[in-house]
C-alpha cells in the first residue's frame, strides 16, 4: 500500500514550535474574519470526529469541551499568528505525529531560532538535556559549546519547554516532542528578550541575556557540518568499510529512484560480508519504495508488512447505537456493531495478507544491523516491520518517530492547511508502535562528549558487532 507522500512531515514538527513571546503583534496581519475563523476551528474538529483513527484514545469530553471554549477564543484573536497558535495547541490534544496543523505564510510574522546579534545559541537535546551545540568562535568563554541551558527567564529549563512549548507539538511520542521543544526553545521575534543560565563543561554556572537581532558575526564553532548528524546527504550512500563490511544509507522512500540507485550498486553489494543499512535519515514516503529494497536483504520470498485499519461510520447504525446500552451487546455482535459506530469507534480492517515475491536476481543476506533514530518514520517504520522477523538483522541506536499512517489533507482559512491521520498501522500480530516507535535491539545513544567530537558513535557501534560476527 503506498504512503502520504510526506514532502514535509518532519518538519511540520519544528515549524510550529516558535515563539515562546511574540513582541510586535501589532504588525502581524489580521486577515482571517471572524466567521472564517470560527469555520476552520468547526471544520479541524469535524473532520478529527469524523475520520481520525486514534478518536478512541482521546478525552472526548475534554476534546468536545475545549472546542466549544475555542469557538469565542478564535474570534477574539488579534491576528493570524494568534489564531494558528490556537489551532496548533488544540490540534496537539490528539498527541500524533500525522495529525497537523500547517500554518500559512503571514505578514508581519518574523522568526528567530539562534541569532542574537553579538551572540549565536543553537540547542539541541543530547543525553536529556538542553546542550549549545554551536556558538560563535568569539563566544567560547561566555556561551562556550557543551554548556548546558539549566534556566530560562526564572524557571527551569525543563519548566520552561513544557510550558511554553509542549502544548503546542503535535507528535506521537515524548522523546519526539522534547526534542523538538529543545531545538525552538529560544526562538523568537526581533526584540524577544531571554535571560538564561547555563552551566559550563567546567561546572561553573553564569547568567547570559540574549536579545534576538540580526547576527553581527559569522564564524561559527564548530564550523557547519562538523556533527555526524548534519552533513549533506545523498538519497543513497554506499561505501565498504573495513574487512567486507559494507555502509548502505537509505535516507528517504518518497523518491523512486532510489531503487534504481540500488539497482546500480548490487554488483558491489555482492562483495558484503557484513551490513549496515542506515534508516536514521529516513523520513518515510512510499512502503513500496522501501520494500523493494528490503526485498534483496531477506532469504525468503514472503515479507510480513504492517496490518492497516480505519474507522468506519455508517448512519444507520448510529442511529440505532443511540438506543443500545453495554448490557445489549452481550452475545449480540448487531447491537455491539450499533454502539461501536455510535461511539465512532468501530473499525474495518484491511484483507491482509503477506508480500510473496520472486527475484530474479540474487540475494545479500549477510549478518545486518539496521540503524535506527527518532527521525526514522512512516514507510522507514514499515520497513523495520516487515524486517522483523529477520534471524540475520538486528536494530541498533534509538527509538524510531513512532507514527505513520495515510493523513487526509484540506485547507484551512488564510492559505493555511491541516491533516488528520487515517489509517492505523500496526505489526501483523497486531503489537502498536504508534506512539511508543520501534524500538533498537541494541540501544546506543550518544554522550554530549561523543556528539561534540563529531564522532558517529552507532554506526561505530554497529561496525564493531559485526566484525565480531563474520571474524
């Protein structure tokens, strides 16, 4: 089955996890009217009750109440920025990573992540906490790299993010959310004023205030790519590392040609004696894509793949729902299918039935380690699914993103647009992954000293296990 194209799912993550304090409201426009304004809040919320898959695992009391206090809310906002904010924070009740709210471009409305004039602040979270990643070279005595951001403006960091951030994410797993929070907690307009304290590599603590402004310097440390995590990257990498053992790097299904890539490299490929398939760039697209890949890696001609279901509404059946208690469906599958549809809740389920195929070409099945991160989603996911139950594989680094699923897309007022997941993905015996993600058989996750050296410590890691294991 082919996924949602999913050209920005990642970064639909990060784009809405800004301005924790917007200064200059007053040039920010105010296009939407009122009524508009009212409608796409009715419009997101009908459509969750209608289509979302996941609506059984939401408060639905406190869903329905708190669309019922956005109604005056929306029509009180001071301008589209404010609006989309709503929007995006109640959008974030339903706690999934396929679940979006896409906000337009808007006048007036600048960002700011790292620049703060004289100084430059990029974060990241690295062993679960805020650490600077990059300053200015000029800057390494007063916000040195490694320093990590214990508060801001008065209160803990960790106060700080799952106040003014949190709320706002829509995600399908904790470590996804915290991670994004992390990355935009200092943003802000031109003029947005924090006042953090960090603790040094040395221990030693100190107060900095930051004022976002235009950046008066450029010279970075360390220099722009130096981490493992940022360098440019091909749809594609191979390249033999030591003793036969050889790096494949599938960064993304969304694109057919990279099939045709693999294709181009199997000749090489047939040398391996070991490999490391690295998923950790993987945002997702197209299972197939994927699959056709993992098709060459695997000694049988059968893949078990996700099992898929939807909600299913039909009218009648709700009708007649309204009139059945818990008590009437014992032993009767009519009414019990009444009360399921009336609660929205029932549920068809795809025919399911493996992939068989046949190669015509031979196989590299060779002792495996596929990488995975928190970035590895959606068709990447389905990709370790259907590689489950692979005696010769083995995952290795963090936990995946934890959602796939087919969203359904349509627009929102002032240009913007929104989401609602579909489809529900599970593996074949039914276990979830959504909102927990895959997790590594083998869990490697860098220290802030490993990530700082620029080191990539898992796919070390992975290299290591095998050359213990074709010795």
């Amino acid at each position: 089955m082919i996924k949602c194209l999913r050209t920005f799912f990642l970064s639909c993550i990060y784009t809405c996890l800004n301005l924790v304090c917007f200064q200059g409201n007053a040039q920010i426009a105010n296009t939407i009217a009122a009524a508009d304004k009212v409608y796409g809040l009715s419009k997101f919320w009908q459509e969750v009750n209608y289509n979302f898959v996941y609506l059984d695992k939401i408060d639905r009391k406190a869903w329905d109440s708190t669309y019922r206090a956005l109604i005056t809310q929306v029509q009180e906002t001071k301008n589209d920025y404010e609006y989309y904010r709503l929007l995006e924070k109640f959008c974030a009740m339903l706690n999934d990573g396929h679940t979006n709210i896409f906000r337009p471009q808007i006048k007036g409305l600048q960002i700011m992540q790292n620049a703060f004039g004289d100084h430059l602040v990029v974060v990241k979270r690295v062993e679960g906490k805020p650490v600077i990643v990059r300053s200015w070279k000029k800057d390494q005595s007063v916000l040195p790299v490694g320093s990590e951001i214990v508060e801001v403006n008065g209160s803990s960091a960790e106060q700080h993010i799952r106040t003014h951030l949190l709320p706002y994410i829509s995600s399908s797993t904790e470590y996804v959310k915290w991670g994004g929070a992390t990355h935009w907690m200092l943003a802000g307009a031109p003029g947005t004023a924090f006042n953090i304290k960090i603790k040094k590599p040395d221990g030693k603590q100190a107060v900095v205030n930051l004022v976002h402004a235009k950046a008066t310097d450029s010279i970075y440390f360390p220099e722009l790519g130096a981490y493992y995590d940022e360098q440019k990257r091909e749809l594609l990498e191979f390249k033999m590392l030591k003793n036969g053992v050889a790096y494949l790097g599938l960064n993304g299904f969304s694109n057919r040609r990279i099939d045709t890539l693999f294709d181009e490299i199997l000749p090489q490929l047939y040398q391996a004696k070991g490999l490391i398939v690295d998923l950790r760039f993987n945002g997702g697209g197209s299972t197939n894509i994927g699959t056709y890949i993992l098709k060459y890696l695997v000694p049988d001609t059968v893949l078990a793949g996700a099992r898929y279901a939807t909600r299913e509404h039909l009218p009648a059946f709700k009708a007649w729902g309204g009139y059945v208690t818990e008590k009437d469906t014992v032993g009767n599958a009519w009414n019990k299918k009444c009360l399921e549809v009336f609660k929205g809740v029932y549920t068809y389920h795809f025919p399911y039935e493996p992939d068989t195929f046949v190669l015509s070409k031979p196989r590299i099945v060779v002792p495996t380690v596929i990488l995975t991160g928190n970035n590895t989603a959606s068709a990447a996911e389905d990709f370790l699914i259907a590689a489950d139950n692979q005696k010769h594989m083995i995952r290795m680094g963090e936990p995946s993103f934890g959602s796939t699923g087919q969203p359904l897309v349509f627009d929102m007022p002032g240009g913007g647009s929104a989401r609602v997941c579909t489809k529900k993905d599970t593996y074949p015996d039914g276990r979830e992954f959504v909102g927990y993600g895959i997790q590594p058989h083998i869990t490697v996750i860098p220290t802030v000293q490993e990530y700082l050296s620029g080191k990539d410590v898992v796919k070390d890691a992975a290299l290591a296990y095998l050359l213990k294991r074709i010795r």
